[in-house]
C-alpha cells in the first residue's frame, strides 16, 4: 500500500494554503471552481484514451520477481535523459546497452515488456464496471453544455478542478511526488479556435519567462529569459492565448511561495509529446532533493477531447461562435497538482539554522505558513495563561493560530521556528498591567511591544507586507 | 451510475462555503484538520467492521428483478418509522403485512432477503484487495499515535477529516442527500474516560439544544427545548463531554446557515444503536423537500476503534494518562457531510418571488452566498465598462465577484437575485463623474450611492453584519 499518505495536523494546513492560493489565482482571472465525480464508468476511459494508452512499461527481474518501470530505470541511470514515448524495442535495447541490472538483488531483467495499467477497477452498482479517475481534466470536460448555459455561450471561459485522481503505480516514489492518490489541480480554458491570438490575451505579453525551448535543450543547460510577445513574434509559442496560459502557470507557482530562479519552463520533444497536443510545455522547479522536477504541464489539446466524447456519448458537444455557427472548443489546459508545490515548500524552505547547532527553521513565505500566529504565556500563572486565552480567542477570528503554554519559553519559540509561524505573542508580567504583549519574527528573531487592541490590526498589515517589522 | 453528481461553478463556490465554515467551528475549538488516503487495504476494513457488517438488506422484484432496499422501502411506506438495525425475518414480515409491490412495476417481491455489501473494491499494484473508504472516521483513526506526538500527549485533542467516502447504494437517490459518492465532514475527539465530566466541558451547560429524548418520541411530536447542563443531570445525556460534542454539532449547523427551528436532536433509539456506541444521537434538518432529515451522528464510540485497530495491526494504539498509567482513548465523534447542508440550503432558501411571477430569490444567508457581489456597468459604452472593470478588481482581492455586462439592467439583477448574489454594484453616468455606485440589496431590493474608495470597507462591514443597509 505504498503510495498512499496522511497528512497532519499541520501539512494539511500547508497544503489547504496552497489550494487557496490556487483559487485565488484562478478566481482573479475570472475563472470558476467545478466538483466532478472521483469515479465514472469504462466508456469515459474509453473515450478519454485511458484504458487503452495509459500503461506503464514494466519488467521483471529474472531471480528476485520484481518488477520495475523500464523508462524510470533508464532515466534514474542517466539523468539527463527524458525517456517519453519510446517503443519497447528500443527500451529493451537501451536497458541492454546501459547493462542495467535489478536495483534490489542485482539479478538480470527478462525480455519481455508488459504493459501495466494505470487504472484503478472498481464496480458500481451489481455489475457496472468503473474506475477511480486518473486525472481530474475528463471529468471536467463532461459537463461542457452546463458551462456553455452558465457562460451564456461567451467564449473563452475558464473552470478549474481541485480534487483526487488515482494511478495505480507499480513503483511509487519520492514521497508525495509519486504517489498512487494524489490531489489534482486542473484548469480548462474553452476556446473557439480564431480566438487563439485574441488581443485580451495581449495582457501576458511583456511578461518575462525562463523558456528551455527544444532547441536550446540540445546544446544549453540553461533557459533563456524571453518576454511572452517576443516568443510568439519568433514563433517558440504557437499563439497568444498559449503564452497566456503559460504566464498563468508562471504566476500560480510564484503565488504558491516558489522562488523564481527556481522555476523554468521546459519544451516539450517532439517524440515526448501526446498525439493530440498542439503545444506543449512543462514548468519545472529546481528541488533540492531531486533536482529539476515537472511539477505543471500546459497543453494545448486542441479539439481532441470534445470530439471524443462527443463520438462515445453520442452527444453534440459543441457551441455556437459570434457569426452563430457550430463549432468544437479548443481547450488549452494547465494540469498539475497540489501535493507537489506542498513538498517543494518543506524541500526549499526546511533548513537547519545557521547558529544553533541540531535547530531547524521553516522559512516558507509568511502567507502559506500552517499557523500565522502562536499566542505564548509566559508562565502557567499570575493571570498570564487567562490573557493569553483571550488574545488567542480574538486573534482566532483573524488568523490560524496555535495556544501554547507547555515548556520555556525559548523552547517554544524554537518549536514555532520549525513550524513555520511567522509571529510569536508572548503575554508577560507587563502585558498584565500595560495590556500589550511582544510580538516576535520568525526570521528576524526581533521583538517589537504592541498594544493587545492594536495586535490584530498590526499582524494584520505584517502579513499582508502593509508594514515592515523594522516599523512597528 | 446514479448517486455521483457534479457541482457546478455556484454549487462549488456554495459548498466551498460550507466547507469553510465547518472549518472556522472546529478551529475555533482548538481542533486541527487531517487528510488521510480514501483508499487503503483490505484488513483495515475488517478492523473497522465494515467488511462483515457493511451492508443493506437487499429484496428483487419477481417480475421487473429490480433490487431495492427493504428497510428504506418500508420507511418511505411509513414516514413514522425508524427501521434500523432488523433482523431479515421481521423486515420480510412487516414487507408482507404492509402488501408492499415493487414501485416501478407493481410486481411481487420475492421471500429472500441478500445482503448487498456497500464497499467499493479496487486492487493497488499487482494484487493487493483495497477498498474506497466508506467513511473518512476510520482513516483518522489510523495515525493515533502521530496525533498523541502532535499534540504532546495532552488529552482531550480533537481532529476532523473533510473528504471523500464511498458507498455503493442499491439505489442511490434524493439528490446528493443519498449518493454512491459524496464529501464526509467528521471529527474525532480523543479523550480519557475520566476526562469525560471534566469542567472544562462546563462551558456547553447553558446552551438550549431542542432535544427529542426516545422516551419523548414515544409520544409526542415536538422536541423540548433544554439546557445541556439540566439534560446532564436528569441523565438524558450521559456525560458533560458529550453534551459538548452535542454542542459542537449545533453550533456547526447554525454557522452552515440552517435556521434553528429546523433543528433538533433525535436520541437513537436502544435498537437502532450501534453495538459499540455508549450514547448516541442525530441532528435532523426539517427540509421542505423531505421533512425531518437525519443530517449528524454523534456518537460516544468509547474504545471500540482504538482496541479494534490495536487488535488487527498488532501495534499498541494507547497513550499514557496523567497518572503515567497507560490506556485506551475513548472517542467522541462528529459524523457529517457537507453535500447534505449544502442541499439544505438550496431546499429551504430558494424561493419564488411573492411579487414577481415566475422569478426566483436565493434567500440563503449572505456570508454564505456563492458569489458576494455582482459589478454591473449600466450600460455597454461611454467608459462604464472601463470602469466597472476597475471596480470588480479592486473588490476580487476581497470578495468572490462576478462581472456581468449583458443584458438589461433589472434582467441582470433577477440573475443574481436567483444566484443569491448578496449586493449588485452598478456603475452608471454619473458613476463616471462623481466616483461613486449604486449598491443593491437583495432581500429589500432598496439602493444606496456610496463612494468607490468607501466601497471595499462598506461591503466588507455589510457583509459582518457590523453595518446595517439602511445605516449608508
């Protein structure tokens, strides 16, 4: 049952901020929030493409039995590689040149590549056969004459999923980044086709993105820095509304804490990408533990999903443009997930402190930290823990806080350093009579006195960076 | 594939809201979320009892060989019934005695009841039998001990679970009040037995709960209106920690906007009572649609899960007592959902209008309407648009808004009177010369001119209630 994870009290709080800071993003671009079934049954799949395609090469070591990802071995092997599409002809030839042999017992691979499915079976009813979605973009794509009303037939429009899709990986991995259920975030935008280089889409052209074009990955490791209105002029990006979508993607992982030199935008190879993708691109973020990992993939897919569920359902799945004649959408989709960009938090900002030896600090932004607030009486009497209670109460209305009242006090601030708080309140023997407290940083470790009426207000304007510390 | 639905942009954004104020409850008493897998093994299962006694009693029609549930069949024959937990015999008896026909055809039931298990199987890897989670409560109980380090062995702790559960119904029906998939909210309250009349718990003792004692349904109606601190010493509930938990139940329903008299607390009766549950209680909802409506489980489970999941993992699930003495937590639960409020909402707050034939209102409490503000340039010309543009990104980084600039103006305020759209905000000619808007009210549809730079902090104070409409 690998693969599979709990969050705690505290990781569950990390990962529902990032999910707000993705609503948030979205929701500023006018787009809206959907919730479709986490199960359908075998012909969506069919029609998706799923129970057909989507299988995972595997192979079995001769002595011990296990089996293993053939393209996962091949690129753990030589890093720089990027497996993709590849027939098992030549999967087979590689593994056979590179002499690989079973990671667990050494022993030798057989000849033979099965193809493993991803799907997860499961039944409905007595006897309808379904399965767990493996991605929550087809789902969202089903309701599409719902949208069509509720847009009232004003295109492009924009929806999003939020939600669990499931893949049945044989060898799941590197925590969270490979597991077997995993929270989905997916935007569709809808699109009528002459449309694709609107002048609305004209608003991400100065935008400036670290673009790896296809080209650039032959022969440089770096990306190049290039304004969106430049790479559509040169022709890197097929159309404006593609380099819209990208500059989206850009924003969502800077809104979800990570640092910009730490993102880059990689071309997809011809050979790697899908068969319906018009354009296709991946942002990956540089981690510390595993190096330039995919975290986003922004697809140009075309018609290729209403027309086929249009052709299983039987269904007309198409609109009317503005000269009132019937078409199918385009959809350009940006499909990523939430447990992702939530490691690469604890990945980039988790780090020991520089002046106490054993001592840890999580330096995520102050807007995504699991508690904004920790509210600390100084002693376990004389008053302190009942004000410190009412400081707490008020403050709960506002914020995520956490009461702490168990160990000294230099003990607690560590504990909130390692957590992630921001800000530290600590109710003391003057905080009894002058009704103010301290407030202390989290990366400054200062400490500022401010008067309990003005403590909302204040950690307020900190947070939302209205003031600095230095200017309490 | 009855009983899965999809929420669409307003249900979304409505049910979002529900979810958000289950959260502020339950934060708000110092409990933390968790996210646990909705998909685990097949012993887990056994533990929790699901896999032997997780069905429904199931009866095929002789002629049409449709399956129904019997218990739900004589319930809907006789709305004054409560089936629960009946032995095959007695359900076939009281079928026979009611002449109860098949209600698609009229044909004749058969003699034999099956049991038709509710668990939706799948396979993870190779060949490992798991199932979707029927309930969240069982996955939190799981990581017992990581919560026991999380909190630092302070008992009573509480955490709560919003996600996805699973049950595969005959036949699924009712809207999302009875679906094959749908959102649980449940809260688990872990507490020594000896914790259980502790005083901290006095602070639930003078709330009044409507409750409907077993001994009241006997014979009257109605539900007595009583002070938890009475009903503890006249052992109508059994402990002042539970009376909490009954508190907790009606607090969360009052902030998901039900009205209080549609509230009350039905006492299970001592055979509908699970066989672990030391006292046990429902919250129905009176719906317009349905009438009384089983909407929350409050259960004292004592150590039923704990000694259960110690039993099957072999892994001691204890934690150590004040006394240094190791024991067994009890657990105090809060089963619920959030599709079954979110319903309620729609069922009781949507309405015909009295004065205008054929039009609806959406008359839900305003914090939790779907969409807070509607901007509505008067007219499509003349730098309204522009400026309403303005307008509703300045308000985006506050409220969820929608732009709307087809249609009628009065077309335009019926769309979000149906929506339940709070305040519209219309941007007209002299909006362009004074700086200012007309806000509209939805329930009094009256309109006040206030300023744009006034705008942000009136809605804001409007939408807290620290502000009335008349008083712009």
């Amino acid at each position: 049952m690998a693969g599979f994870y709990t969050y705690g009290p505290l990781g569950k709080l990390l990962k529902n901020n990032v999910e707000n800071s993705i609503r948030k993003v979205f929701v500023k671009h006018d787009m809206f929030e959907v919730e479709c079934p986490t199960i359908m049954e075998r012909k969506v799949w069919e029609a998706s493409g799923h129970l057909g395609g989507f299988t995972d090469p595997l192979i079995k070591c001769t002595k011990c039995k296990s089996n293993f990802r053939v393209d996962k071995l091949i690129e753990e092997h030589n890093p720089d590689l990027v497996v993709g599409v590849t027939k098992d002809e030549d999967l087979l030839r590689i593994l056979k040149e590179a002499n690989l042999k079973c990671p667990i017992c050494k022993g030798a691979f057989g000849d033979e590549i099965m193809a493993h499915s991803l799907m997860m079976k499961t039944t409905v009813g007595v006897d309808t056969e379904a399965y767990n979605r493996p991605e929550t973009a087809t789902t969202t794509y089903l309701p599409f004459l719902r949208y069509n009303e509720f847009f009232r037939g004003k295109y492009p429009f924009g929806v999003f999923q939020i939600g669990k899709a499931y893949r049945n990986e044989i060898s799941p991995r590197q925590n969270v980044l490979r597991g077997r259920e995993f929270t989905q975030a997916e935007a569709q935008i809808f699109i009528f086709p002459e449309q694709k280089n609107n002048e609305m889409f004209d608003k991400a052209k100065d935008a400036k993105l670290p673009l790896w074009t296809e080209e650039m990955q032959k022969g440089r490791k770096e990306p190049e820095t290039i304004k969106l209105g430049d790479a559509v002029e040169k022709k890197l990006i097929k159309t404006k509304s593609y380099a819209f979508t990208l500059n989206l993607a850009w924003e969502l992982y800077q809104e979800m804490g990570i640092p910009v030199e730490r993102i880059r935008f990689r071309q997809h190879h011809s050979d790697e990408k899908a068969f319906y993708a018009d354009d296709a691109w991946d942002l990956e973020v540089n981690l510390k533990s595993y190096g330039w990992y995919e975290m986003c993939g922004i697809h140009d897919r075309t018609t290729y999903d209403l027309k086929q569920h249009e052709k299983f359902s039987g269904k007309e799945l198409q609109a009317r443009d503005e000269n009132n004649v019937k078409q199918t959408q385009h959809i350009l989709e940006i499909a990523f997930g939430t447990d992702r960009p939530t490691f690469a938090l604890l990945d980039i900002f988790y780090e020991k402190k520089e002046k106490e030896e054993g001592k840890t600090v999580f330096r995520l932004p102050y807007h995504l930290a699991p508690l904004k607030v920790a509210v600390l009486p100084l002693m376990n009497k004389k008053g302190m823990p009942e004000l410190a209670r009412e400081v707490y109460e008020m403050l709960g209305d506002e914020f995520q806080c956490i009461y702490d009242k168990s160990a000294a006090i230099g003990k607690r601030y560590l504990r909130n350093d390692e957590r992630g708080t921001p800000y530290c309140i600590t109710i003391d023997f003057d905080s009894l009579e002058n009704k103010d407290v301290t407030i202390r940083d989290r990366d400054t470790t200062e400490q500022k006195r401010v008067k309990i009426e003005e403590l909302t207000e204040t950690l307020k304007k900190l947070l939302r960076k209205k003031l600095t510390f230095a200017d309490i």
